[in-house]
C-alpha cells in the first residue's frame, strides 16, 4: 500500500469576494521509502500539496490517506498526533528556536513522545554525529553557518524516527556546495532507514539529484517522470 495516498483533492482560498483555486482534483500516490520531488512555479500548489500532506491544513474536497490512516476526514485535535508520529519537516528558512543551542532544538520533539531528558540528548547527539556536528552542539542558531542550521533542522526531523520527511525548500537558502551536502545526506538517511522523502524545490539540480519528479502546473500533476 502506498504510504502517502492523494484522490481528487481540491483547495480553495476565499480571498474576499474571490476564490482561489490552488488545488484541482489532484490525484498522487507515494510509495513507502520514495526519493523524490515535487516542482513547479510559484502559485502551482506544491506547498499547498505538502500541508495538506503534512496535515498542517484541510482539503476542500477529496482524500488525503497517510500510511493507512485518511487524515483529511480526522478531526482537527487528531491531526498534531499523526504529525508527531508520522511526519518529519525540514524549513526553508531553517525555524530552529534562537534561544535554544543545537542539541536542544533536536530534543525538542522528542518532549511530546515520553521520552526521558537523558534519552532525549543521547539520541539528539547520535543524530548530531551523523549530520557531523556533534562539536557544535551546545552553539545557538546565531553561532552557526546556514549550512550548519539546515543540518540541525534536518537532525531535528530525523529524531522521532518518522515515517516521512517533508522538505519545503531545503538548499533555498544554500549555496551549491552547501545544498549538495544536504541533499546527500537526505539520501543517505533515506537509503539507510528507508525513509519516504519528499522534497518541494525550485532548483533542478536537487529535483535531478532524487529518483522521481513530480511536476505540478495550476493545481494539477502536469507530468511525473522517474529517474531510477
């Protein structure tokens, strides 16, 4: 069964007298352990398709099904339990909290999943020494490259062991060297714990670095093509 199930799915922004249409009967299966990207312009629906993947935000109409479980007919107090359990995101623009050093936005998710402080930094560390950054780990945001952020936002995702990683825009801050980097290690945690990957990008060089691409044009699948 495939772990991420999209049917007929529409959205609608009523921006005042005017609707917006950013989804129209979108239709998109995923299967478990995927590498892929999601491409478009701005204004196509891919970010809209991610929240509603997410389940950050609710259909208008049609399906939303995520590893078995049909989310878009939960009721809103359900959602933020599948996105604890189920759902990783890595930012754009980073949201790590300024107050707070490495390790500690790393063990911030693991709060609501009942694990004790000391397991908590044991395994926020072990997923500092896989990003190769456990001699940063007690340096706040502001004290860190962009690079070093991304891979702190990364291990953050990673920490609850989730069934899928939502990456919105992940190198759009990088430069090329940078975005590279992250991208390997996304594939290297996706070939390793299996891992389904989504990826929201702009740049082709990171959707060719994946095994599939999925372009979207006016709240439709306008074509999807696999690399691998």
């Amino acid at each position: 069964m495939p772990i991420v199930q999209v049917k007929d799915l529409t959205k609608v922004y009523k921006m005042g007298r005017s609707e917006v249409h950013a989804l129209r009967g979108l239709c998109l299966e995923i299967e478990a352990g995927e590498f892929m990207a999601i491409m478009g312009r701005s204004g196509s629906g891919k970010s809209t398709l991610l929240n509603m993947v997410g389940c950050l935000d609710r259909p208008t109409s049609g399906t939303v099904i995520i590893d078995g479980v049909e989310v878009s007919s939960l009721p809103k107090g359900y959602l933020p339990r599948i996105r604890r359990e189920k759902i990783g995101f890595v930012f754009q623009q980073f949201n790590l909290i300024p107050t707070l050093t490495a390790v500690e936005n790393i063990m911030l998710p693991l709060r609501y999943h009942q694990i004790r402080g000391n397991n908590r930094k044991k395994r926020a560390l072990a997923l500092l020494e896989q990003v190769n950054l456990v001699e940063r780990a007690n340096h706040r945001p502001n004290e860190l490259s962009g690079g070093e952020q991304q891979r702190v936002s990364l291990a953050r995702a990673l920490v609850t062991h989730p069934a899928i990683i939502l990456a919105d825009e992940p190198t759009g801050e990088l430069d090329t060297h940078l975005a590279a980097e992250i991208i390997a290690l996304l594939r290297r945690f996706n070939q390793e714990t299996g891992q389904t990957i989504i990826i929201v990008t702009h740049d082709p060089l990171v959707a060719e670095s994946t095994d599939r691409i999925v372009r979207m044009l006016d709240g439709q699948v306008e074509s999807d093509k696999r690399l691998r």
